[in-house]
C-alpha cells in the first residue's frame, strides 16, 4: 500500500540524512533504495522482510560514517544534523530514565486489559466452578484423542500415535508450513496464502520435521495459580516488569523451557532455563532459540520457576510482553493487570491478527530486531515489549502537552 511505502521511505531518509552531504542527495538514495525493494517484491510480507534489511544496512552504514566522522575530524555534516545523531544515540537511555516507578505505574494504568480484552485474547481465566483450574475462551481442543494413544500433530494436522510414555510408536516426517494463513482481496473474490512461502493454502509443507509434535496444553487446564493480593511495600512500589518464555515439543506437548523477566530500566531480573517434564522430541530453534544442549544440565523445574515468580509479582504488578496469553498459559499463572504489545499496537483487521514483535520494533523504534536466523531469544524479545511501552508512554504523553 502507498502509505506503507512512503512510512518506508521517510524512514530511509532518516538514515540517509546521515551519510549524504546534501538535501536532494539523501531524497534521491532514499527513493532509489525504497524502489529496489518495491522492484524484488511480490507481496506486502516480503516486502516488508526487504524493507527491514534494507533499513539494517542503511543504518550500519550511517554508524560507520558516524564513527568515521569523529575519528577523521571532518566537519561534513551540519551542527544541526550532528545534534539529531547524538539525540537519536541518547533518546532510548533519555527514554528509561524519564520516569519514576510510581509515575511509570500510574501511566501504564492507561493500558491495561480490560477483562473482556483478557477473554477475547484467551488468556486464561480462573474457573469459578474447580479451584486450581482455568477456563480458555475460543479455544478448541487438538492434541490429544480423548484417552487413546492417538495424537494430531500441531503443525500439519496428521493423527499419528504414541506409546503410553508419550513417544512415538514409527518415526514419520512431519511437512507443514511455519506461517499464518493470509487473506488477500483478487478478482472474484479472496486468496488465501501462507505467510512463510506464498503458496495457496492446501501446498505442500514447505518445512520439513523429523517427527510430528502436539500442543497438549489446552487439554492441560488443572494446576494454575492466581497471583495473589500482597501488603503494599514500603516503597510503595508493585513493581512493572516485561515477561517473555520460550518452549519446546516434548513428549507430554509444548512445555517450557526459558522464561526470562526484566524492569522498566532494562535490567534483567530474572532469566533461568527450564527443564521440561517431558522427554524433548523437537526443539523447533527457528521459534524458540533453544537447543538441547541449553536444556542438558538445567535442573531448574517448572514448580521452582513457578514459585519464584509468584515470590516476585503480586496480584498489583504490572506485567508487559507480546501475546502476554502465551507466557501466562506457559508459567500456568493467572494474572490481572496486564499491558500487551499486540493489543496496544493492534492489526488494523483486529483479531485473530497480531503484528509480529520485529515488525513493531522496525515501524515504531526503527530497530532490527531478531534478523540473525537464531529464533527467538527471551531476554531480548523481554527487552523489546519494555522499550516498546516505555516509547508508547512517552509519544503519548507528548502529545496531551500539546
């Protein structure tokens, strides 16, 4: 679309600005950059994927003339473009330290969910009929085959079958595809693509696994905890913290293997990889970042993380991250007041649409984000939604001063 192209196009010329020497310099690279990408594109994905890189390495280069500039002494760019540089290194460290707790608090109060947000968003509720239990709105069931040794793999949808320990009986590769089904408007009517390949929905996988997998945690909806209510501190402060958890297919379903909380200063306050109950069947680091050798000598238990956390939040904390409902769901918690990146920064369809975290990060912070094919990684993906709130606050705040 033309408004995604020129948002693009803006942002190149910020970078440009860096390295050219003058106005119609930086107007004429920014342009001939935004059309090479516009050229190699056939859809608004992989647009986008093009457009990021190209941000990267426009950006790597400013930093290397930035660099250049002081060691060289050359006095090539303008007073006032120097001082853009030097605020644009500043603004993030301006931007962490610009609040108090108690301000930072009371201004993410805005955010919250709501609880019919909470619902809408399957996150998991307490069930008012069985203590210890959650309820899941919108959810269906698929995983397990009522108590046979049958499973439906998760990714491609085959039943296969299982040994009473939860392995598999024959090894049989699992072909699917990694992305969302995307629905286009084309003439007579609407196509439907998966995100990871382009191709018509009903292609062959375009992944290939050595075994199939199975969620198995909504069948799992018994041993939840509620935060619970604590005396106000001395300080009065509840606490704001990001929370961000990566898991892995093993043989008892999708299982926790690292969580990960940081504060509103970026400082990592807890960070411990998890072993599963289960026996790892596939790691999947293309979404996780988690390997079995990260998971070889961890002897930390769910139970023990569980405690932990619930040690450090209180039924008043504010907690951030992105589908906040996977984490929570993960961590068997349930908790309140919660701000969610993909709520505050919504997909202009609504749900079941959420932008991605690196796709947020690019348009708003103008921030690579996980481009290095190593999967996701908690501690930075934790790190992320703070910024993300942290400068949502902030341009929000400007803007009712004026």
């Amino acid at each position: 679309p033309p408004e995604t192209r020129q948002r693009y196009i803006n942002i190149f010329l910020t970078e440009c600005f860096k390295t050219c020497s003058t106005v119609n310099e930086a107007i004429n690279k920014a342009m001939t950059e935004e059309q090479s990408v516009y050229d190699r594109c056939g859809s608004k994905k992989m647009y986008l994927n093009f457009a990021v890189k190209t941000l990267k390495k426009l950006r790597d280069h400013g930093m290397f003339a930035f660099i250049n500039f002081f060691l060289n002494g050359l006095q090539v760019w303008k007073l006032e473009q120097q001082r853009n540089v030097l605020k644009g290194l500043f603004s993030l460290t301006l931007l962490y330290f610009s609040f108090t707790d108690g301000a930072l608090y009371r201004c993410l109060e805005d955010y919250l969910l709501t609880e019919e947000q909470l619902k809408e968003n399957n996150f998991p509720r307490p069930n008012p009929e069985k203590n210890g239990s959650a309820i899941l709105t919108g959810v269906k069931n698929a995983g397990y085959d009522g108590k046979s040794f049958k499973r439906v793999c998760c990714r491609c949808g085959k039943v296969y079958t299982v040994t009473s320990s939860g392995e598999h009986t024959r090894e049989e590769e699992c072909n699917y595809h990694s992305g969302r089904v995307l629905e286009e408007k084309v003439l007579g009517g609407v196509e439907k693509r998966y995100s990871c390949c382009e191709t018509i929905v009903g292609s062959a996988g375009c992944q290939t696994a050595k075994l199939h997998v199975h969620d198995g945690r909504r069948e799992k909806l018994e041993g939840f905890t509620k935060t619970v209510i604590k005396s106000p501190p001395l300080d009065g402060k509840y606490g704001v913290y990001a929370l961000n958890c990566e898991m892995c297919y093993t043989t008892h379903g999708l299982e926790l293997t690292r969580v990960t909380v940081v504060d509103a200063k970026l400082q990592v306050v807890y960070d411990s990889f998890v072993k599963p109950d289960g026996k790892v069947v596939d790691c999947d680091k293309r979404l996780s970042g988690v390997t079995k050798d990260d998971l070889k000598n961890t002897t930390t238990s769910f139970q023990s993380v569980q405690a932990i956390l619930l040690n450090l939040f209180s039924a008043d904390t504010i907690l951030i991250g992105h589908s906040l409902e996977n984490d929570l769901f993960a961590l068997k918690l349930i908790h309140d007041r919660v701000v969610d990146t993909s709520v505050v920064f919504p997909y202009r369809l609504g749900l079941p649409h959420k932008i991605e975290l690196r796709c947020l990060m690019a348009d708003y912070l103008r921030r690579i984000h996980q481009d290095d094919g190593d999967g996701h990684n908690s501690r930075q993906d934790a790190i992320a939604c703070m910024e993300l709130i942290l400068w949502k606050v902030k341009e929000d705040n400007k803007r009712r001063k004026l």
